[in-house]
C-alpha cells in the first residue's frame, strides 16, 4: 500500500458539503459586488486624475491654454477676480515706503481685501501694504499697516492701498 492510501484509510474520506443554491448565488453576489465596488473606486481615481491633468502613469498633461491660463493667475493679484471687493482700487505690484512715522505688521492675512479691512480697523493706518510671499509657513503672506503712503515704489508681490473709509457711529 503506498503512504497516499495509507493515510486514505486511516482517516475517513473529506466529503464537500453541498451547497444550496441560494449559497451559490449568494457567493457570486459578494464576488460581483466587491469587483463593481473595485471598478468603480478606480473609474474615480482615474477620473479625478483626468480633472487634475494627470494620465495613470503620473504624467501630466500639456493643453495649449493651459500656459496662458496660468499667466494670468500668476499675477500678484486682481482686485475683485474672486468677490466684491470693498477696498479703494489698489496698487498692484508697489510698495508705498514711508520714512518715519507709525507702522505694525501681520502674518498669515490672505488676502490684500483683508489687508484693507485690518487697516479700515485701526484709527492711525491710512495705508498698507500686503506681501504675497513673505516666506511665512502655511498662508505666506504678510499686511504691513503704515500712516501714510509714503512715496509709491514698484516692487513685484506687494498690493498697496488706502484703507475704505472709515464709518463713524
């Protein structure tokens, strides 16, 4: 007797236990939900993927506009692009420099409409200017609150301005 029959012998024969139909199907449906669920989570990835300009591989896509689009964000900034702004019309890409006088600063102000709101705020702030990019972490941007405009100066990345006029109650 070889050691495959031997073993055959000794212990009692491994008989399946039928399944019904009902756990056939039910197996099936597990299997057919879980690979739909699959392919619909990687049609989602694929599609946000496409929306951002990406292909599978992580390759970014090239659209001829697409250059020129970002051109025009890459300003400093344009009053009124994203809401209403309240501020007086700005000086966009100037610095107003002033010798002398009153001054403060704020980190992390988004927005140069904020800049104009925090300087509206304060009694002694009859201009500001706003940094893009002050090499600040997280939001980079920087408000410079002044009294006075001071003699304007072109300088890339800076908004100033004249604060709204101030209502008195």
């Amino acid at each position: 007797m070889s050691p495959s029959q031997q073993s055959s012998a000794a212990s009692p024969a491994y008989e399946p236990i039928p399944e019904t139909g009902a756990q056939v199907w039910g197996r099936r449906r597990r299997r057919t939900v879980a690979a739909v669920a699959a392919a619909a989570a990687f049609t989602g990835v694929a599609a946000v993927a496409a929306l951002r300009g990406h292909r599978a591989g992580g390759q970014q896509l090239r659209h001829p506009l697409e250059g020129a689009a970002l051109q025009v964000k890459s300003a400093t900034w344009v009053q009124g692009e994203d809401f209403d702004s309240q501020a007086p019309k700005m000086d966009i890409d100037v610095e107003y420099v002033v010798d002398g006088g009153w001054g403060t600063n704020y980190d992390h102000i988004p927005t140069p409409e904020m800049c104009a709101a925090m300087c509206q705020g304060v009694d002694k702030c009859n201009a500001y200017t706003w940094v893009k990019d002050a090499g600040l972490p997280g939001c980079p941007s920087q408000c410079w609150l002044k009294s006075s405009v001071g003699v304007k100066k072109e300088a890339k990345g800076l908004v100033s301005g004249v604060p709204p006029p101030r209502k008195h109650f």
